[in-house]
C-alpha cells in the first residue's frame, strides 16, 4: 500500500473478465444476485433511475451491462431507449436473447465492446449509467473521459461500485481483489476527483458501505444455505470452496470498513 493508502494494482486484463464471464461465474453471480447482477437488485436500480432522472425520452448508456435486466428494467418501467455496453459476448448474447424474450427489443439494445474505448460517438447519450461493475476497469480515469465524450453537454453520469474505504496491507487487499479479478477497487473521494477532473460537477455521492456489509452476509448465508449443494453438484466443491472461501474474505473485510459500495451522480458541464 501506498503512502495514499491505495493497494498495489493487480494485473487483470479484459481477456480475463471475458474467461470469468464465458465461464460459470455469470451463472453463480445471477444466482447469488438475480439477473439484475448488483447489491440491492431491482430496488438499486429505481433509487438511481430516480437519482439520474430518468424519463421517456432517455438515452441511456449501461456501460459493464451483463445480462441486460437493469436495461430491460429502465425501458419497461420509464419507456426510454437503453443501449448496453459489456465486453463479454457470452453476457451481450444472452441479454439479447432475454430481451427478445420480453418484446423490448425496440427499446433495448446491445453492444460488444471495451468500455476504455467505448464505440459510439461524442454526445450521442443523456445518461451514461453504471452498477457495481467499473471495479473491473484497469484504468477509471480513462473509463470516466469516455463517458464525458458520448454524453451530451448537461447530460448524467449515474453510478454505483464496490470501494476501498479502509486501509488494508498489500497481501489482503491482493487476496479480495484476486478472488473478483479486480485490478483495483476505487476510493469514493478517487471517483470525486475524476469526475471533477473530467468536467462533471458532482450532484450527489452516498457511501452506502454499511449496506453493503449487510448484504455480504445476506449473499454468503444464501451460497452456505441455497446454493452449495446445486454449485457442489453442477461445478464441484473445489469451485464451491473457492467461493465459499473468497466471499469470507469480503464479508470480513466489509464488516471491518476496508471495502463497501457507493453511489455517485454528476453532471456533464
Ligand atoms: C457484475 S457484472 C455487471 C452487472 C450489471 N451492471 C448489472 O447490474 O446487472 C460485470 C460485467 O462487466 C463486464 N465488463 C468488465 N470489464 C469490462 C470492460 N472493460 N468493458 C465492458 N464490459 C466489461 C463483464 O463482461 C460483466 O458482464
């Protein structure tokens, strides 16, 4: 750890989050989470659609999207327009096919690509939109100049992530973030210098860590009490332990304010 109480950064790259997430890991998280793949699921999703102001005539950005439910979510509930980013196409097939499923197709659509080099134009959305999921970005301060170029001028970045709020050694802080593939976890007051640095002013920030703990516990009695034996019987235990194992560590972790989550909204100047 560093002299500004920041871990040293893991070497992930995007080719293995598309492993983990070609692989079982989806399955496991939409398991643990619902298909919404985010604490608090669809109740999150309506506190930030709130928050971003989100209205029919929307255009949303859903940067790190996955399967597509907050996506389908927003169109259902709002009427607006919502295009999906995510890097792995086993996550933009299967969130294509849910979404023809579900007839939103008109509304909701999808596109494999990075979000550093996010592939549409300057301005083209009012709301660029996230939810626990830019902790698997390698570089934020590119991640959040790539949202400032595709939102229009006045338009909403929305977001919610997984945080460091504590000091932690380098061995433990590498023990988390092994175990999510995360390069590194941002610092609230990291994501608010950012986002100034990149022209948004910042509308509202919440630290919602103490949440966040309460629903580690809630994610690790239901893999202890619901999942084990359907993950023992369909992955192995080696994988089951490895969970088991790994959650551990972030519910500790978390009930001793090292990590959490927050929420930041902010305006494009
Ligand atoms: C936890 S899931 C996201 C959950 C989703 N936001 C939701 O609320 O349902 C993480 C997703 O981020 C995607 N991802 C990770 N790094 C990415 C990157 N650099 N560009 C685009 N997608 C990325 C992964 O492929 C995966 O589908």
């Amino acid at each position: 750890m560093n002299k500004n109480n920041e871990c040293k950064r893991l070497d992930f790259t995007i080719g293995d989050v598309n492993e983990i997430y070609e692989g079982p890991v989806g399955q496991l998280w939409e398991a643990l989470m619902g298909e919404q793949i985010h604490v608090g699921g669809e109740k999150e999703t309506e506190i930030l659609a709130r928050k971003a102001g989100i209205h029919q005539s929307s255009s949303v950005l859903d940067v790190c999207s996955a399967l597509g439910g907050p996506a389908r979510h927003l169109a259902r509930k709002y009427g607006c327009r919502v295009t999906g980013l995510d890097a792995t196409g086993k996550m933009v097939n299967e969130a294509v096919s849910r979404t023809q499923k579900d007839g939103l197709s008109e509304l909701v659509s999808f596109r494999l690509g990075n979000a550093l080099d996010i592939p549409f134009h300057a301005g083209t959305f009012d709301i660029v939109w996230g939810q626990d999921a830019w902790c698997y970005i390698t570089d934020k301060e590119r991640l959040l100049r790539e949202a400032n170029r595709v939102l229009r001028p006045g338009g909403v970045i929305a977001f919610t992530d997984w945080i460091q709020t504590g000091k932690m050694m380098d061995k433990e802080c590498e023990e988390l973030n092994t175990f999510m593939s995360f390069p590194y976890l941002e610092t609230l007051g990291g994501y608010e210098k950012i986002l100034k640095d990149n022209s948004f002013v910042i509308i509202e920030k919440e630290d919602m860590s103490i949440d966040f703990a309460r629903h580690c516990h809630i994610y690790q009695d239901k893999l202890r009490n619901e999942l084990k034996d359907g993950i023992i019987s369909n992955y192995g235990k080696e994988l089951y332990g490895a969970a088991d194992d790994g959650l551990n560590k972030w519910v500790v972790a978390a009930d001793e304010g090292k990590v959490g989550r927050a929420r930041l909204i902010g305006k494009k100047i």
